[in-house]
C-alpha cells in the first residue's frame, strides 16, 4: 500500500506519512504515524490507533494536530 512501510524500529508495525497543511498560514509538514490495529469485537468498524512520534496514541492523525508556525488548530490532512 502507498505510504505504508515497516517500522525501522523492527517491531513488525506500519507507519504512515500524512501531509498536514494550515488552513490560516499555509504552513504545510509531514508527520508519521504508527498505525495500530485495535481489537474490533463488533466486527465491522476495522478501528484504528495511531501513535505519534512522541508516543502519543489518537484515533485519527488530526486528534492533535496543531500549526507549528502560527498555532492554528485548523488544518487539514491529505
Ligand atoms: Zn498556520
């Protein structure tokens, strides 16, 4: 899958890169996340977990997502 590779801490985890960019400011970054399957006992949802590079867990990338440049909280990923 694109953007998805192994963890190059060797645990077997993926890691994804998204590409986040300031709704105010234009500031745009990189961040990667690792993406960890969470137990489903519904079945369905296929839920997932990323973790950021400071050990942070959320449910999506932009749970805590914040313009380093002007500190907006609007911004958006992809
Ligand atoms: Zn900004």
């Amino acid at each position: 899958m694109p953007g998805k590779n192994e963890s190059p801490h060797g645990t077997g985890n993926l890691t994804e890169t998204f590409a986040f960019r300031c709704l105010d400011c234009a500031t745009t970054w990189n961040r990667t996340f690792e993406v960890i399957p969470l137990p489903d006992p519904a079945g369905c949802l296929n839920p997932l977990e990323y973790v950021d590079e400071d050990g942070r867990a959320m449910r999506t990338p932009l749970t805590d997502a914040v313009c380093a440049a002007c500190g907006s909280r609007k911004v958006r990923v992809g």
